[in-house]
C-alpha cells in the first residue's frame, strides 16, 4: 500500500504483480528450501504451472500476458517480426502492441498503476502515474516516463538489463555478479516505489531470472561449476518477494507469474540451414545477414523462435508457392520437419503447431505457417546467413520452454487448474473489480 493510502484509509481491492522472466515451475518445486517465500505463497495462498503461449518467447509472451490476448491481436509474434507486404523486418518494441495494456485499462477506469521494467513497453507511457520500460529500451533516459523517475533510479544504479555479453565468457564471475547487482538495483526500486507511490495496480517484472537460465541453466541441471551460484542468485529473489509480501496490507493482493518455463540447452538448430540443406530456399553466396537476400530463392523460410513461412504467391511479395498448394506445400514442410533428429538421434520437434490455430485478431497478416515447440535441448535459430552445420553450439546452457511456467498468488481462492497467459489480465481487473466485457480476452478470469 502506497503512502497516501495509508493515509487516505482507503479499502479498496489493490494488486501487485511480480514477473520473474522464464522462471520455471519444477525450478521453484525442486527446491523449497531456496524459494522458501513462493514456497509459502503456495501453501497459504494459490500456486501451480501457468501455460505459456506459442511461440514462447519473451518479446511475444509479455505483449499477451499484459493485454490478454494472442500475438494476432497484439501483432507482436517474436523477437523478429516481418512488415506486411514485406521482406523487411524489424524488433518488436512497445509501440508495435496494438491491443489495449492492462494498466491502460486500470488508468480509463480512474485508478492508479505505476509500471516498471516490463518488458516491449519502450517508449514509456505517460498515461500511467509512473513507468519505466524495461527489456529493448535503448537507455534509462528514454526508457523513464518523467525526470523525477529517472533520477530516483539513477541513485539506485538502476540497469534496463544484465549486460548479457558477460555470460558468454567462459569465467561467469563478473556476469553472476553483474546480474545480482542488476536484481538488487530492481528490488529496490520496487520497494521505494511500492512504499511512496499511491498505487492501485503495482506492476514490476524481474528480468534478470531469464538471463541468468540462459547461461546458467546448464549448470544447475548437470551439477556444473555455477549451481550454487545459481541457486544463491534465487534465494536473494526470494528473500526479495518475501520482503515485498510482508510489506503488503490484507486488502492487496500479490501475483507472481513467469511467461515461459527453462530448461537446459544441448544444441541450437540453425533451421534456415536445414531447410537451405532440404531445398526450401537457397544461398546464391555466403554474404547474407537478412530475408530480403534469400527470399526470391525461397519456397519456405524460417524467424526465431521455430516459426515457419511459405512463400506463398500474393502474399509475399516474390511469392512462389501457389495458393493452390499451399496446404500440400504445408504438409511437405511439415514431413521434412518431423524428420529431423539431433545428434543425439532425439526428434526435435515435439510438436507443430499450424498458425491458425493459435493466431487470430486484426494483426495476424504476419502469423507464421507452422511453429515449432522444440524437444527439450534443441533451441531454435534462424539466422540467414549460411551455417556450417545445422546444429551448433553456443554460450548459453538453458533456453526457454512451453510447458512449465507458474503463477503463484496470495489470493487462496484462485482456480488455477488449466491456466494459462491470456488469464492474467482479466484476473488482475476482476481483483480490482475494474469492469471489462469478457469477450475482449482469449482469456478467462481465475477470481
């Protein structure tokens, strides 16, 4: 509860939200003696796995959690999205979600939100009390919605992000404590806001948690070099929700959630080479680093993460697949896909996922053909210049996974059986007891 609520006395419903980026469930089950406070939360409140999206992938999961609906309404579908009309592509930034934000909708409803750190909301918005965009903004300065703000956090030593370019060295030591310096900047941020700021939706996400799994993973799950530093690193985020938690008042409600689960990482794929090597698309020379330059000489070609596209005639603009056989063509790709074993002789799709299936708004001209849910170990690339190999290895250890994410909440009466990312947003009005029609959400409320 923020200071002029305490003394304004008012009883009315308030949320605090927590987003620990890629924070797996089974991670948090495994280990109660780390996560000590979500372990309690569970035991005292609600608690259990929260179904991602497709693809699940941050730069698309967060636009979906935070507005309740699919990449075809929010028109964001991965890290790299394609123009319509266009072989351009561009990186999805907060601008680009074309659904209507949570917090926008606590704000039209005369209530306060501050938001920080979420991830593709740069450039930040003003018609919130306070906001600060996290993941993709380009620096502090323009990531914060006021001078005040900024200034506040530059005291912090706040940082947007861990340095990621510190994992991929073989000594981990300064990225481990680059990342702790990062989540202790966050936390208290949050708590000075969460003390001071007269709030009714408090909405903070911890993206440190994802990047430590992607270069710590590994080590966690083989009993490597850096397990214990990795487990350090989540006992201080626990310890840190606890502090939040005990900070709250009983009318206020708190919901810790990640938008995809972790797992450890054996071998990227390198999936427009596999389809370079099966004849789907060709590289006239090596000098390629974007889609316009294989696009002519391509039936099929692949984004990150594992999404499929035909080049399909009168959609693409040098279409040469015939809308005739376009569902043959599907098909065919679909075989060579199921195909594909690692090295290891595992298959690496686990399953595919046709595009209609999942996408469907105002903004699914972009939606991919087919999507790839990888087999645990088999991260999905999809550079365009032409790989030596199609499976490699890389710096990273972990990568991210569909099944396994969470929601765990102080809130005893949630019903969690089945849950999934489109739930959050409507879940988050309904505690608030903002109205909102149903029909607008591919999600349903959990109160």
């Amino acid at each position: 509860m923020g200071l002029f609520d305490r003394l304004r006395g008012d009883d009315d419903g308030r949320v605090v939200f927590l987003g620990i980026d890629g924070v797996p469930l089974n991670l948090v089950e495994d280990h109660p003696d780390v996560f000590a406070n979500l372990t309690d939360i569970r035991e005292t409140g609600s608690g259990g796995r929260l179904e991602s999206i497709v693809p699940p992938e941050s730069s698309a999961c967060w636009p979906s959690l935070t507005t309740g609906v699919n990449p075809g309404e929010t028109g964001v579908y991965g890290f790299q999205d394609r123009e319509v009309d266009s072989y351009e592509t561009y990186v999805p930034l907060g601008r680009h979600v074309n659904a209507t934000r949570l917090w926008d909708r606590v704000t039209d409803a005369g209530r306060d939100a501050t938001v920080l750190n979420v991830p593709v909301t740069f450039p930040p918005s003003t018609r919130v009390q306070r906001m600060v965009s996290g993941f993709l903004s380009p620096d502090l300065d323009s990531a914060t919605s006021d001078d005040t703000l900024r200034e506040t956090l530059d005291g912090f030593d706040y940082q947007i992000d861990v340095n990621a370019k510190l994992g991929h060295d073989d000594d981990k030591t300064e990225f481990i404590e680059n990342a702790h310096a990062t989540l202790d900047a966050r936390y208290e941020a949050f708590s000075h806001y969460l003390d001071q700021d007269d709030w009714d939706l408090f909405f903070g996400v911890f993206m440190s948690t994802d990047r430590v799994n992607h270069f710590l993973f590994g080590d966690y799950a083989t009993d490597g070099e850096y397990k214990q530093e990795f487990l350090e690193f989540y006992r201080t985020l626990d310890e840190y929700i606890g502090e939040i938690r005990d900070s709250l008042d009983d009318n206020t409600t708190l919901i810790v959630a990640s938008d995809h689960g972790f797992t450890e990482l054996n071998w990227e794929v390198n999936f427009n080479q596999f389809l370079a090597d099966e004849g789907w698309l060709s590289y006239a020379d090596d000098d390629h680093d974007a889609l316009t330059d294989i696009a002519e000489d391509a039936r099929a070609y692949s984004l990150i993460p594992g999404r499929f596209y035909l080049n399909l005639e009168g959609r693409e603009p040098e279409g040469v697949v015939p809308e005739s056989e376009y569902e043959a063509t599907r098909e065919e790709l679909i075989a060579d896909l199921e195909s594909l074993t690692g090295p290891d002789g595992r298959q690496v799709c686990k399953r595919i996922v046709k595009g209609e299936t999942v996408f469907d708004g105002d903004h699914d001209e972009i939606a991919p053909d087919l999507v790839v849910i990888p087999a645990d170990g088999f991260d999905l690339k999809s550079g365009f210049s032409g790989k030596e190999a199609v499976f490699t290895e890389g710096p990273r250890n972990g990568m991210h996974k569909f099944e396994n994410s969470l929601l765990y909440a102080t809130d005893p009466e949630l019903e969690l059986a089945d849950a999934n990312l489109f739930d959050v947003a409507p879940t988050i009005l309904d505690l608030l007891d903002v109205e909102y029609d149903a029909v607008e959400f591919d999600g349903t409320t959990l109160a």
